[in-house]
C-alpha cells in the first residue's frame, strides 16, 4: 500500500504555488517600474535621474549588517532543510525497519 504525506504535499504544492505568484508579481512590478521610467515627460526624466543618481550613492558598507543577516538566515534554512532530509530518512528507515520484522514473523 503506498504510503502518502498528505501535509507534504500540501507543504510541496504550497510552496511552488507562492514561489510562482511571488515571482510572477516581482515580475510585473519591475515591468511597470520600467514603462513608468522610461517616459519622455520632463518630470519622468528628474525623477529617473534622480533615481539612478541614489542608486550611485548607495554606501555599501551601511547595508553590510542586512547582508550578514541574509546570510545567516540562509545557513539556518540550509541547517533546518538537512535536519528535515535527517529525519525523513530515519522515518523512511524505521517504516522499513517495521516491514521487515513483520514480514518475518
């Protein structure tokens, strides 16, 4: 009889689903963002200058705080993912381990 993880695959589906829609409004808010600067209106030109002069002057040593943040948020996803796959495994090892001695007796 298969074995199925009803909550994986909420989790599995769920994830992908938020991927997608996160990615697909990143997506278009960065279309808009480039029609809206692109304009040939004088006010449209300031502010586009006005936007890649700030982003000239960005200090990258004041954002060197957010990014080891970012990075240690990404060593704890990478621990609790391979503590998740440790565990699996031990389950998968175990309902085997159950099979087994079942079938010998």
């Amino acid at each position: 009889m298969p074995r199925i993880d009803f909550f994986n695959f909420f989790r599995y589906l769920l994830g992908i689903i938020v991927t997608v829609y996160a990615t697909v409004v990143t997506l278009q808010s960065l279309y808009d963002w480039y029609v809206y600067l692109s304009g040939q209106d004088k006010y449209i030109s300031m502010l586009r200058r006005y936007v890649i002069v700030q982003g000239l002057r960005l200090r990258f040593r004041t954002f060197w705080g957010d990014v080891l943040i970012c990075l240690l948020l990404c060593v704890a996803f990478a621990l609790l993912w391979r503590a998740h796959n440790i565990v699996w495994q031990t389950e998968d090892t175990l309902h085997w381990h159950d099979v087994r001695i079942a079938t010998t007796r």
